[in-house]
C-alpha cells in the first residue's frame, strides 16, 4: 500500500499549468477570466501558489471542455496521447 504525500492532497502553479496544458502565465489569464476558479490555499511568488488537489480537479472536470476549445481556437492544442 503507497503511503501518502502531500503532493496527493495539493497543486503548485507547475502541477496546474500541466493539467491545463498551459504556460505558467496562461494559468494566470486563466485565473482572471472564470470567477469560479478555485482559490489558492496560500498566495506567494512562483510556485509558492497552493491549491487543494481535489478543489482544481472538480474545476477542471466543470471546464475542460471549453479550455480545450479556448486551445485549438488558438492553434496551440497539443495532443498529449
């Protein structure tokens, strides 16, 4: 049985950049334009950002759709398989 880390239970700035196939600054428009974007645990520089791992997936089951479209209208759309 794996033991737990806290990186099961948490997201930096990096980890969300990768589950929205964005740059670092993207995730920041990203925050900006959808109000219900979830809350950083702690707000600092970098990755000093934080969120509840379960909070940002819950979001992004709401919203991948619509960022997927967001990414191939700009031509940036990267299949990842």
């Amino acid at each position: 049985m794996k033991s737990q880390t806290v990186k099961d239970f948490i997201m930096t700035v990096r980890d969300v950049s990768e589950l929205l196939n964005r740059s670092r600054r993207s995730v920041y428009h990203v925050m900006r334009r959808y109000p219900d974007f979830p809350e950083p645990m702690t707000r600092g520089r970098g990755n000093m950002m934080l969120w509840l791992k379960a909070d940002m997936l819950a979001w992004y089951e709401i919203h991948k759709d619509e960022l997927m479209r967001d990414l191939q209208q700009c031509g940036r759309y990267i299949d990842q398989k």
